[in-house]
C-alpha cells in the first residue's frame, strides 16, 4: 500500500474530526475484509472466537460424509472450506483455529470417504494430490504456532499422518518427505 505525501498527510490531520470520521467510515466500507475485521475486534469481541470456531466445526464435520459423484466433487468442496478457514484466520487472527481445523478436515475426509482415498489413480490423483499437500501444509502451520499447541494438536496431526500413509496417497507423501508421525519438536 503506498503511503501518502507528507503534505497530504499533514492536511488530513488538520480536517475536522466530524470529517475525518466521514472519511474514516466511507474507507472502511469500501473494504469488505476491514469491515469485517473491525466488527469482529470492535463488536463481537474475543469471546465470539469461540462460537466463530464451532460454526467451523460444523462446516467442516459436514459436507465430507457421505456419497459424492466424482472426487472431484469432494476436491471443489474441500478447497471451498479450507478457503473459509483461511478467511476466518483472515478475520480473527486465530492461527491456531485455522490449523485446528485443517486437521480436523483432513482427518473427516480419511474418516469418511476411505473408497475414494484407497487407490490412486486417474479420478482420485487430484484429489489425493491437494490432500497431500494440505497435510504438507498443515504441519507446516503447526510448526509455526507456540510448542505448547503442538501437544494439542499431535493426535490430530497423527491421525491424518497415519491415515494419509496408509491410502493411496502414500507415494505422494512419499514424494512430499512427510513425516510417518508427527514430532513435537520444533524441526523448521
């Protein structure tokens, strides 16, 4: 984002405050993720973080049961909800939601459609491609949170790595270095 001319900077200043809290809300509605952003913070508060996880949960517990038509049916929904939780982290800034939660989909997906993860081949390589990488990426984002989160989130974290070894995305993971379990050690 550019910054403005100290000039211009100087003479925004000096606007009267009832026009600076015009300007102010007029650039806040222009952006819809600072809206956002400043309705949580502003508005709902910590104590809507919560209940903003637990209607994720049920997101992410949902749409993987069940029959789809194609994988790719399962793929377009997936990159929808991890989308959602990225938009969330976005929104709140809960890192640690956002990666709760990626494990907790992951794990769905195994948990519930083990025909369609079982073998790799030409319908189901897409498929098993973005599940590996997203394992890939979920670790990563463990990584990168405090070590006392990573106690929380090793039997998710082993769930998904276990699950992920023994489908037909193995050589995949195979390819990608995955771990066979997940280490709480900080490795990056």
């Amino acid at each position: 984002m550019p910054a403005l001319p100290p000039d211009l900077r100087r003479a925004l200043f000096q606007l009267p405050q009832k026009e600076k809290d015009q300007l102010l809300a007029r650039l806040v509605a222009q952006d819809a993720v600072l809206s956002e952003q400043l309705a949580y913070r502003l508005l709902e508060g910590p104590d809507a973080l919560e209940s903003r996880r637990a209607a994720l949960r049920a997101l992410v517990d949902d749409p993987v049961r069940g029959y789809h038509q194609t994988p790719n049916d399962l793929l377009v929904i997936l990159r929808q909800l991890q989308a959602r939780l990225a938009y969330h982290a976005k929104i709140t800034d809960d890192a640690f939601g956002e990666t709760e939660l990626s494990w907790r989909l992951l794990a769905n997906v195994f948990r519930h459609q083990t025909a369609v993860t079982a073998r790799l081949h030409g319908p189901t390589q897409p498929l098993l491609q973005h599940l590996t990488k997203r394992t890939a990426e979920a670790l990563k984002q463990t990584a990168r949170l405090h070590e006392d989160y990573h106690v929380e989130l090793a039997d998710a974290a082993n769930t998904v790595l276990a699950a992920l070894w023994q489908s037909g995305a193995a050589p995949l993971a195979r390819e990608l270095s995955l771990p066979r379990l997940f280490s709480m050690r900080n490795e990056e």
